[in-house]
C-alpha cells in the first residue's frame, strides 16, 4: 500500500552518535543539552524568538491556553474560544478538555481558514480566545484577525501544526497571534518521532510556560505554580536534530511532488486557494471533488490500486457529540464532504505518484 504520508527518516549514523553523546553524558530529559540546541536552531532556522519545546503538539496548545491565562484552573464563568470545525480533533478537543468551551466559526469556502466575518458574529461576552487553525500551511487572514482581538480583548494562539517553515510577507508566519504552536508528530514535515513547539510573541508568557511544563516547579524546593509534565526529552530532540539537518532535501522532493500534482490536476478538482505573499512547505496535497459520491468512487478507485489516499479534514467536527455543538457550518461541512488527501512524502517516488495521477484523471476521463 502507498500511504498518505510516510514518517521521514534520516541518517542512522548521525542519529547514531547523537545517541552516543546523550550516553556520554549520561542525561535524558529535564532541558538537556540536545534540547537547548534544538531550540537553538529551530529558532534560526524558523527565523523567530521565544520558541519553547514540548512533548507533543497537542500540549503545546494546552500550555499556550494556560500561560496566556485563556484556561484557569477554576474559570469563574464557562470561557469560551472561537476556533474552526475544519481541522484536526486536537484543537477542538484540547479546548474542552482544558475546560473551555470551543465555538465554531465557519471556513473560507476557498482558503478553508476560519472568514474573520463569522469570528466576530460568534464573539460572546465569555469569549477569551480565537484559535484558528493554518490549515494545510496556508495562512489566515492574520491582519484581520489580529484587528478582531484587539477590538475585543482576545488572546489569539495559532495552531500552526501545518505551518513548519512557512513564510509570510517575508517573515515567518508563526510570529503572528499571542502564540503558535507546531506539532512534530511523526507524520508531520519536520518530526521528532513525537514533539511540539510553542513560538510566543513576549518573553514572560514563555517564561510562566517554562515553568508550567516542568511542575511549576522552579528550584529544589521551590514550587511556584500549578504546571504538568510536558518536557522534550534528548531522544525526542535528538530525531529532531537530525531531521532538521536534512529538512532542504526533504522539502526539495515534497515540493516536485506537490508541482507535479498541481500541474496534472489543475482544472480537473479545486486546489485550495493560498494567501499571496505566501511560501508553502508541500506539506500536503487536498484536492476537493465535485460531490460526496465522486470523492468516495476516487478513494475507493485508489484504493484497488493499492493507494490509500485519506479524507481529511472529514468529517467536520460539529458531529462530535462531545464538543456540544448546536449546528453545523456550511461551508466547513460541504468542504469537508469532498476532500480527499493525495500520498505526499519524500520517499514517494515518481513512477508511484504518476499512477496516483494516472488513477484520478481515468476517473475524471469516466466521468
Ligand atoms: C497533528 C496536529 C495536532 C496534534 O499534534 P500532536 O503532536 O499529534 O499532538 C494538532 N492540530 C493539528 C491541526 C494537527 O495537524
């Protein structure tokens, strides 16, 4: 089967003698040596400040509620953040498990970024928080959304988890919102095997959040604030290391295979539409189908060729009982029904994604 994406790995002998330091020294977790480089050269690389390393993506937004205090520990009324149902369960469910409630405002039908129209419609008295997503590393309308939270006193934290590298105006589109948060899942562009990163715009919300994912806990005896455990280890930043070592010819063979595919199927689906001013890091390949019915056929046709193509952002997360969400948003949930997810990987090779092409324009050909 060729999956939809495949975890990249890079040099067994450079991971080989990180290892052998991480053995010198004698020292796993607790901010160690390869995390403080890591941290480092992600913030070069990534062109930001403030960058602090956690134990996966979905802490990483759980931490940016608490430091930037939209999540209490004993919320006097039910706090609210108004995020998208176009995105992975994580950000909805991270809210609600944090004991905010999400409200959903509906996509661009084109971006398929929260419309900062229908964020303002959704604003409540109890709203602390705007949580939008850079879905499929495109950006949202930053601009306005920022111009929203100033307006009404809202604290904006970016789930960036798509939007590893991604230039915007010239300048990395993580420093945008009060915070970012990346997830270095194994499936994702740049991984340590599982990881996250928090980029905040001031110094003392990273600072609280130091401390938040160590215990609160700030000296031998020394317990400063109510925290959890959310630290990277040196394996996790070891992987990282590497990885971002080789992260130019990872993103050299994403980005042919991302023109490839928008070369031959331009005209024949919806590709989603990219902010201008705007890199991509050929993270992903969406493409939107003209019904349900054909996306299914597509996936089904893909499948019997060995191919497992995936259908997300599927379904829309209003469905989830949990979430407690009145209605739907249209447009997310039209959206939703007719997109499908084509392999993209650096190890995916040029014969493979012509039959994936070849499948999809037989189809179209049928049609
Ligand atoms: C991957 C992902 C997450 C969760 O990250 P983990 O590192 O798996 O916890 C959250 N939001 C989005 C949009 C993601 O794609």
């Amino acid at each position: 089967m060729i999956p939809v994406t495949k975890p990249y790995f890079p040099s067994r002998e450079k991971l080989d003698k990180y290892i052998d330091g991480i053995y010198e020294r004698q020292w796993l977790t607790n901010n160690g040596q390869l995390v403080q480089e890591l941290t480092k050269r992600l913030e070069d690389y990534l062109g930001v400040e403030n960058l602090l390393l956690v134990s996966n993506g979905t802490l990483a937004l759980q931490i940016a509620y608490r430091a930037l205090g939209v999540s209490d520990a004993a919320p006097s009324a039910q706090p609210e953040a108004i995020t998208t149902p176009f995105t992975f369960i994580a950000t909805a469910s991270s809210l609600k498990w944090d004991g905010v409630q999400p409200v959903f405002a509906d996509i661009d039908p084109n971006t398929w970024c929260l419309n900062p129209d229908n964020i303002e419609a959704a604003i409540t008295p109890n709203t602390r928080a705007i949580v939008p997503v850079h879905v499929f590393g495109n950006a949202c309308d930053v601009e306005a959304i920022e111009a929203i939270a100033q307006k009404y006193k809202l604290k904006v934290i970016y789930d960036a988890s798509h939007a590893f590298g991604v230039k915007y105006k010239g300048e990395s589109l993580l420093k945008h919102g009060d915070a970012a948060t990346l997830s270095f899942h194994a499936t994702k562009l740049f991984h340590t095997g599982e990881g996250g990163a928090i980029i905040f715009k001031h110094k003392e919300e990273l600072e609280r959040a130091k401390k938040m994912i160590n215990f609160g806990i700030t000296g031998p005896e020394c317990i400063e604030e109510l925290g959890i455990n959310a630290k990277m280890n040196e394996l996790q930043a070891a992987m990282g290391l590497c990885v971002l070592d080789e992260i130019e010819a990872n993103l050299n063979a994403r980005h042919t295979i991302w023109e490839r595919y928008a070369r031959e199927l331009a005209g024949l689906v919806q590709l989603q539409k990219r902010s201008d001013d705007l890199s991509y890091n050929a993270a992903y390949f969406p493409i939107v189908f003209k019904s349900e019915q054909e996306v299914v056929r597509v996936a089904d046709l893909l499948k019997d060729n060995g191919i497992l193509a995936r259908r997300y952002f599927f379904p829309s997360l209003e469905i989830v009982e949990f979430l407690d969400q009145k209605e739907m948003q249209p447009y997310s949930k039209n959206i939703a029904s007719r997109i499908l997810c084509l392999p993209i990987y650096a190890a995916l090779e040029k014969s493979e994604q012509e039959g994936i092409i070849n499948v999809i324009k037989s189809h179209m050909r049928l049609e």
